[in-house]
C-alpha cells in the first residue's frame, strides 16, 4: 500500500533481543542446570559408568553416615531455636521501644553479621577451649576449680557458636516485619483491657509469626549446611554432621559419586524448607506485613530499658567485642596463652604470613582476584537478566527469574560438589583451576546480585525510557544514557553484597580449590592443620579488615542499612 | 487534511480485547481527547499511536504514511512524535536544561541552536531561573512543565498526553489544564490527550472520544456529547444524569408517574415504542407553589420531595412524581424543601435526550 515505507518489526524472527534471551538462557542453564543435573547423575552412576542405585544403599548400611544427618538435624533445630531466642528480644528492643543505643546495637548486629562463621569459631576456642580457655582460666582463677566449665568441643558448643554468628538473620526479619506493626494494633488491645505484657504476647508476637518462622528456616539451613565451623569444633569433638562427611568423600580416596547420593537429602530438605517458607510468607491473612503500618509510637519500658540494653550487650559481647578481643590478642602474641603484656607483643605471625609462608600472599590475591570477579559477572549476568525480564522483552521472562533465583536455595558445598561433577573432568577438566572458583562463587552469589538489580531495575520507570524513544532514542540509547547512570549507585551496593560473601566463602572453595588457587578462607583451613593460632589469628585479622574497609566503602556510599536492609529481601 | 489517521484499530492481550474497533481521524493542529474510566483501553490506544505497542487489527498513518498495521510496525523513536507520560519520566540524573535540551541533542543540532531553543523554551513555560536544577529540587508543577517542555521543544508532528494531570492537586491541575492548552495554541500542535477526568476533557479539547470496554462510545465536541449524549454510559459518564424509562401509548408518552404529548418531543417518530431519556438535573426547574402556568413548552409535574442533600453552591432534591420513579432535580443553594412536601417540577421535553438504548 505504501512502497516507499519500510518497516521493521520488533517482533521480527531472531532480532537481537531474542538472541540476548537464548545465550543469557544458555549461561544460566550451565551455571545452575547443569551441575545440577550432573549431581543427580553422577549419584546414580557406578565408578565404570552403568546405572546404579548402590551408592544411595551404601548411605544406609553405614551408621556412621545415618548419624550424620541425625546430628545435622539435631543441630539445625538447635541453632534456629537458639537464634530465636537470642534475637527477637533486640529486634523488638530496637523496633517496637525505648531502649537506649539502639544504633551501636545494630551496628553490632552489623558487625556480627559481616564476621565470618569460622573465625568467630576459631576464637572461641580461645574463649571456652577445655581448660585453656580464657573464660575457663578465669573461672579456675577465680573459685580454684581444677577444671574449666565451658567445652566449647560439644555439641551445646558447636550450637552456640554457629547460633551466635547466624542470629544477625532472625534479627532482620523479625525488626523488619515488627516494623510494620502499627501501635494501633496494640491500642485495639489496649483498649479491650489487655495489659502490654499481654498485648505484646497476644498480638505483636503472633502477627510477626511467618517472619520468625522464616527465619527459623533460614537459620535451620544454614546451620546444617555450614562447613567452616563444622570443621573447627565438630571435627575435633568427632560429631559427625552432613557437611563433614561430605568433605571427606571428597579427601582421599575421592568419592564423588557417594557425594553426590549423600548430598541429595540436604538439597531437598532445603529446597522443600524454601518453598515452604516463601508459602508462609506469601500467606495472606496477616495484613499487618503487607499493608502499611498506621501510627507508631515506641514502648516506653521505664527502667526495664536499660536491661533490654543489657541483654543486646551482653549477646554482642559473645558474639564480637570478647572474640575480637582474643582474636587481636593471639594475632600480636608470641603465645595467646601467655596473656597481655610487652614481652608478649609481636608482628611476628603476620610477618611469617605475608613474607615467609608459602602461599600466604597468592592466596590473598586470589581473595580479590577471584571474588572481584565473581561479583562482576554475577552482576553483570544478573543486570541483562533482570532488565529483560523486567521489561518484558521476551517470552517466558519468568524462566529465566527463576534459575537465577534457584542457587539460593542449593547449599555452597552442594553447589561445590555439582560443579565438580560437571565440570572438573573433561572436556573442561577445569578442576584446580581459577575459572572453576570464579564460576563457582559467581553461581552462589548470583541470587543477591539478582535480587538487588531486580529491585534496582524495578525502581526505574519504564516510562523513564519510553521518554527517550518517543524522543528520537533507540533502546541502547535509553539504556546507555538512563537506565546506566541511574543503575550506578545501587549496582555498587550489589557488587559490594556478591563481593563480601565471595571474599570469605568457604564451602565452594574448600571443595574446588587447587594448588595454586587457594583463598584467604582455603588457607585458614590449611592452618588449622599444623599452623599455630597465633598465625590462624593473624590471618582472621587480615581478612577482617578485608571485610570491613569493603564494608566501609558501602556503608560510605551506599548508606547505612545497606547489609542488614538487603539481607532481608 | 487529515494529520493522524486510526482505521479499524484493535489490540488483544491474550484473551482480552483491550480495544475493539477504534478509528478516528485527526486535523493538524487539533486537540483530541480520549475519554474514559479505567481499563477502557485508551492508554492502550495511545501507546499504539506512539509506536510503543503493534496493533493486533487495523493500521495508524500519520501525513499519509503507514505507521502501525499488525505485520509491522515503525519504532516510537523514528515517529516524530513526542510523548508526556503519567509518571512525567523526567530524568533524575539530569538537570532540567538537560531534560529539555535532550530530544535537540539526539537530532544532533548545534550546541548555540540547542541552548538557544532551550532557554527560550524555558522561558515558555516559565522556568527560566531553574535551567541548572535537578528535577528532585522541583515542585509537582514544576516538575509537569519540564515535561512539557522536553516534548513540545521538538515539535513533535503529534504531541501525546497520558493522563499527565492525575498526580497535581487539585489547583494545580486547573492551573496546568490552561498551560497545555495555552502551548497547544502557541505551537498549534495536534495533540492526543488521555485522561479520565471528564472535566479536564471538556475544557481542553476541540473534540471527545470517549471510550468504555475497549469500544467507543461517542465521538463528539464537548458541547455536543453533554447536551446530545448518544448512548447509556456517554450520558450518564458526561456530568450527572436521569435517565426515564418511557412507553409510547398513541399520542403519549408515558413516564409512568406523568406523561407528555408525544408531539411535543422532536424526531419522535424515528424511535421503538420503548424509550430511554437522559435529563440533566440542572434542566429540571422545582416551584413550591403551584404555578400559573407554562411557558415555553414546559411540562409541570407533581411531586414529593423522597430525599435532599446540600452542597453549598446547590441543593439536589429526589423527588418522586408518583409511579415510584425518583428523579434528582438540582436548584439554587437558597431554595429550600423540606423533606415530604409537594412540589411542582418544570421538565421541557427539549431538555430529555432520547438514547439508544
């Protein structure tokens, strides 16, 4: 009708968006299908390569295996129960009342939260070690017992100090969904003649019930899945849990295949928690978390204030000031035990690590090299996926939504053991190599880095760039000139968020590391088989600081909330 | 001539039909408006026009040309056109010279060419002295003419508006209602504007669509769609109604509490025996007393005050004329019924539209 237009067609057969969908489809079908899969596999797989279901039946000959899960159960349960009770009387300090110094006490939580599990371990047991033990010495000191009362290699041990680094989660769920409690719903009970203590019991608590109940998920979870404490305490205390009889099929002699049928009752227990857990918290009813909070006015606790300050202070006490303490102490002594003192005082441990160990300082390197760019491609992978999926550029958008959001709910060393699978023999034979970690990190990660540049992306109106195309721009344009800049500020919080975890993963990267691609956690680990723990402190202090000047840099530009305010989402 | 041409336009979403038959012809330099509440499909029309979705059904020419049919479909950013969105979409990380000057830019004009047209622009719509803000620094209305700014400085071959008042306040959307259309006539713009405020659309545009379920009801000049509504929902979307059921008997026609000489309504014969009238309250006069007589073709008609409410500048009284019929009639803010007297109702059968129904 109108030769002398042409047209072109944005829904045109293979036009460059499509393609963008297929190899973004393809990537993350190799980064998380696949190992998967390859998981599942290989537990079915006899050594020669015929279908077998032995290796799931050699799990139930061995007790040694059943009791495995048995005590991952135990402590799961413990640890999440734990957590509870440690952490919803600060969240509703700091939410719901008048308790003093609420922002030193987030700012603790904060700091908990950022420490890693496994160093936390490592000094309490220098705090509670059977008898030489600071907190034991004091106590023999002190009432002339022969022997201390803390075993920090027990299974209450092993509990506390898992709980006491994993509280910081049931913290920020239970302060976010208290949050939204309007007083209004107190007053309504105020007013029909229930007391404070009665209303709080009666109401707030139930109302926040699918939040605590997530986060009693999240901490189960994680408590089970956890190998850096495990091999810390529960080694040495021979409790045998999931996490460690995984990592010894994966010692000598290998056993991939038993690893693989081991590990399959972890993945499912997660991933059934997870989808039970989303449910709850999708459940309708509570209209209290979705809507909007009315008015809200803090409890006034009287003297009781300075108590609830006291308790926050005492929990952040055990979790940083007394671990931090010993930690510092053993990284400047010749020997922890010899206590404070001039004579005592020496660089001499980081001097062994940064210039006479071996693989000290190419570990630290891999540290940054590694997770700078796991963080990079996770966020740059996780950018293009929300973006498209956000604008609705193609078809089953959702799909896509889904496999990046899928690694949350694989635990690291499951993740680790399906990457071998995968990838370690050939055609790749990546095992030992740089890429293997970087992919590895890069997979676990990817769901933060997806969460916040989804919710960064969704910040962005679309209209923002149908602006620029009504106005003469292509989609490039718009994305180049618009959706980049605005994109910056939140996208380095989210590199931040991928890079600080990266930097101190242990469970992908105990299983995957070779010779020359060891990490700054790889090498702590190493260390606490034959190394000192003046040494072993001294390299927790390094990587603290690592942790924190990376911390620092997003509490400076991104602002405050940036750590406890994402992990919540 | 015809500037924008919409023929037999339709667009599904899956199963639903968001619009159904849509065509229109659009002058240079007219001010059309498309009416209707929401999920009437005229978002969607618009965003057609601008090229951000492909018809399902039907095509869109602009000067002649094809621009929309649903095998292919020329990209928004080669229609010329510009665009003022609900959200404003004006640019947080620019300043507003930058929001404005940005259409010019991607037309790779001049640096001086740029400022120049970018000042006078500004001074357009009066924000001279505000050039090097960024937009968080600026009101609501503020905020309102930097879009407006950044869309008609390129003058656009249609200027597209969806819904760009809703987010003002109340005073602020009068004020803004005159600024469109003060620039509409300044640059003599055809313009396609959204909104579902009838008000807004009455005294803006040259001529009405407005639309229901994806369908359009009436296209009309605002005049022609208050005082000659063509269907139900035109009549009764369009200011405040009542709408009479009615039965032609011989030479009456019955409104069952009263009836009128069917001779006394114009074009009567063309209709059914079953009739449906639109009367505007306001052309309902009310009389305590018995009046003397008629005057210019007015009907008087008995009744009893059932209800009344006062809004100041009104009072609306329902009174019912025996039949169980309820009719709003409003009248002066100072004259007063009491609930349960009789009064005397002046309806002129010129004022009763008579609708399709």
């Amino acid at each position: 009708m109108h030769p002398e237009v042409t047209l072109k067609s944005p829904w045109h057969r293979w036009n460059p968006t499509e393609l963008l969908w297929v190899g973004l489809a393809l990537v993350l079908i190799l980064l998380v299908g696949n190992p998967l899969l390859r998981l599942a596999w290989i537990s079915l797989e006899t050594p020669s390569g015929g279908f077998t279901l032995g290796n799931y039946a050699e799990i139930g000959r061995h007790w040694r295996y059943l009791v495995g899960y048995r005590n991952s159960l135990a402590l799961g349960f413990s640890v999440a129960s734990l957590c509870l009770l440690i952490a919803v009387p600060i969240a509703w300090g700091v939410s719901r009342t008048n308790m003093p110094g609420k922002n030193l006490v987030q700012v603790l939580v904060l700091g908990t939260f950022v420490t890693p599990p496994f160093l936390g371990a490592t000094s309490w047991i220098l705090l509670a070690g059977p008898n030489a033990g600071w907190i034991n010495r004091a106590y023999m000191g002190i009432f002339g017992a022969d022997s201390g009362i803390l075993n920090i290699y027990s299974f209450p041990g092993l509990v506390f100090v898992i709980a006491i680094y994993s509280f910081p989660y049931t913290f920020v769920f239970t302060r976010a969904a208290l949050d939204l409690v309007s007083s209004e719903m107190e007053d309504a009970a105020n007013c029909l003649g229930a007391g404070r203590v009665k209303a709080t019991l009666a109401i707030t608590l139930p109302l926040i019930r699918p939040a605590l109940l997530g986060a009693w998920i999240i901490t189960f979870l994680e408590a089970i899945a956890i190998i850096g404490s495990s091999i810390i305490i529960a080694l040495p205390a021979n409790i045998n849990l999931v996490t460690l009889q995984l990592w010894q099929f994966f010692g000598y002699p290998l056993r991939v295949e038993m690893a693989a049928a081991y590990a399959m009752p972890l993945l499912l227990v997660t991933m059934g928690l997870f989808g039970f857990q989303q449910r709850i918290l999708r459940g309708k009813g509570y209209v209290a978390l979705t809507g909007k909070g009315g008015e809200r006015r803090l409890i006034d606790l009287g003297a009781g204030r300075w108590l609830l300050l006291a308790y926050s202070g005492f929990i952040v006490t055990l979790s940083l000031v007394l671990p931090y303490l010993v930690l510092l102490q053993a990284a400047f002594a010749k020997g922890w035990a010899r206590g404070l003192g001039w004579n005592n005082l020496t660089l001499a441990n980081f001097q062994f690590l940064l210039f006479q160990h071996s693989t000290a300082k190419q570990a630290i390197l891999n540290t940054f090299v590694y997770s700078s760019a796991a963080a990079t491609l996770a966020l740059g992978l996780a950018v293009s996926v929300a973006y498209i999926v956000a604008r609705r550029l193609v078809p089953f958008g959702n799909v896509l939504s889904v496999l990046a959001f899928t690694p949350f709910v694989i635990p690291g060393l499951v993740l680790a053991i399906g990457f071998y699978a995968a990838y370690a023999p050939p055609p790749l034979a990546l095992a030992g190599t740089a890429a293997i970690m970087v992919l590895a990190f890069m997979t676990r990660f990817l769901p933060i880095a997806y969460s916040n540049a989804s919710a960064a992306i969704r910040g962005i109106h679309p209209e923002m760039e149908d602006a620029v195309m009504i106005l003469g721009g292509s989609r490039l344009v718009a994305i180049r000139r618009v959706v980049a800049p605005l994109l910056k500020r939140s996208l380095l919080g989210a590199w931040l968020l991928v890079f600080i975890p990266a930097s101190r993963e242990v469970s992908s990267a105990l299983f995957l590391y070779g010779p020359k691609t060891r990490t700054m956690s790889v090498l702590f680990f190493d260390l606490t088989e034959g190394g000192s723990f003046e040494q072993l402190a001294a390299l927790g202090v390094i990587l603290l600081l690592t942790v924190l000047v990376f911390v620092a840099i997003g509490l400076m530009c991104v602002g405050r909330d940036f750590m406890l305010r994402k992990a919540s989402e | 001539m015809i500037k924008l041409a919409i023929r037999n336009i339709g667009r599904d979403f899956g199963s639903v039909v968001a619009v159904r038959d849509f065509s229109l012809e659009i002058a240079p330099g007219a001010f059309i408006s498309l009416l209707g509440p929401s999920g009437c499909g005229k978002t969607t029309m618009l965003r057609m026009i601008a090229g951000f979705i492909p018809p399902s059904r039907g095509t869109i020419e602009l000067n002649g040309r094809l621009l929309s049919s649903p095998s292919a479909s020329v990209p928004p950013e080669k229609r010329g056109m510009s665009m003022i969105f609900q959200s404003y979409a004006i640019w947080p990380h620019m300043t507003v010279a930058e929001n404005v000057a940005f259409g010019l830019r991607l037309r790779r004009l001049p640096a001086q060419d740029i400022n120049r047209r970018v000042e006078e622009m500004l001074a357009v719509v009066r924000l001279s002295n505000l050039g090097t803000r960024y937009p968080a620094e600026l009101s609501g209305g503020q905020q309102q003419r930097v879009a407006l700014a950044r869309a008609v400085i390129i003058q656009p071959e249609v200027l597209l508006l969806d819904e760009p008042l809703s987010n003002l306040d109340a005073n602020l959307r009068e004020e803004m209602r005159f600024e469109i259309r003060r620039l509409h006539d300044e640059f003599k713009m055809t313009t396609v504007y959204v909104t579902h405020d009838q008000s807004e659309a009455m005294v803006m545009s040259d001529r009405i669509v407005v639309m229901n379920q994806g369908t359009v009801e009436q296209i009309d000049t605002p005049y022609g769609l208050y005082n000659a509504p063509g269907t139900q929902f035109v009549a009764s979307f369009i200011g405040r109604t009542n709408f009479l059921a009615a039965t032609r008997d011989g030479g009456k026609v019955d409104f069952r509490g009263f009836s009128i000489p069917a001779d006394q309504f114009d074009h009567l014969e063309d209709l059914r025996s079953q009739l449906l009238f639109s009367l505007r309250p306001q052309s309902i006069r009310v009389s305590q007393s018995k009046p003397a007589g008629s005057a210019g073709g007015e009907f008087w008609v008995q009744g009893r005050v059932l209800k009344r409410s006062y809004f100041g500048d009104r009072w609306d009284y329902t009174i019912d004329p025996g039949g169980g019929l309820s009719i709003v009639a409003s009248t002066e803010p100072r004259q007063r019924c009491e609930v349960g007297e009789m009064v005397w109702m002046a309806v002129n059968p010129r004022d009763m539209v008579a609708i399709r129904a």
